[in-house]
C-alpha cells in the first residue's frame, strides 16, 4: 500500500510498526479523501450514508 511504498527498513521493531499501521487507518478513515466516495472521507461517508440510506 502507500503506507509502505519507499519505506524498506523504516520500523526497527514490531512496536514501531504497530504504532505506524494504527496511525494510517487513523489517517485513511478520518483525514483522506477519497475521489470515489464524492471527496469525501470513509467516515464521512459511512455518517452520510447513515443518515441517507439508498433504500
């Protein structure tokens, strides 16, 4: 993923590695925006889709 691209040796443990997976789906589901999901984030979309259910 693009979490990873680039980042050969980076974690020097499975602490560090931890720490950074929990930080990119932090990342990925409250800051990123998606082009397919209307420029929205995951849980911005996931909240409007609650509240507007397609049936």
């Amino acid at each position: 993923t693009e979490m990873f691209y680039d980042q050969e040796y980076k974690y020097h443990n499975l602490q560090e590695l931890t720490q950074a997976i929990e930080e990119y789906i932090e990342y990925y589901n409250n800051e990123r925006i998606k082009s397919r999901l209307k420029g929205l984030t995951p849980k911005e979309y996931r909240s409007q889709a609650s509240i507007n259910p397609i049936f």
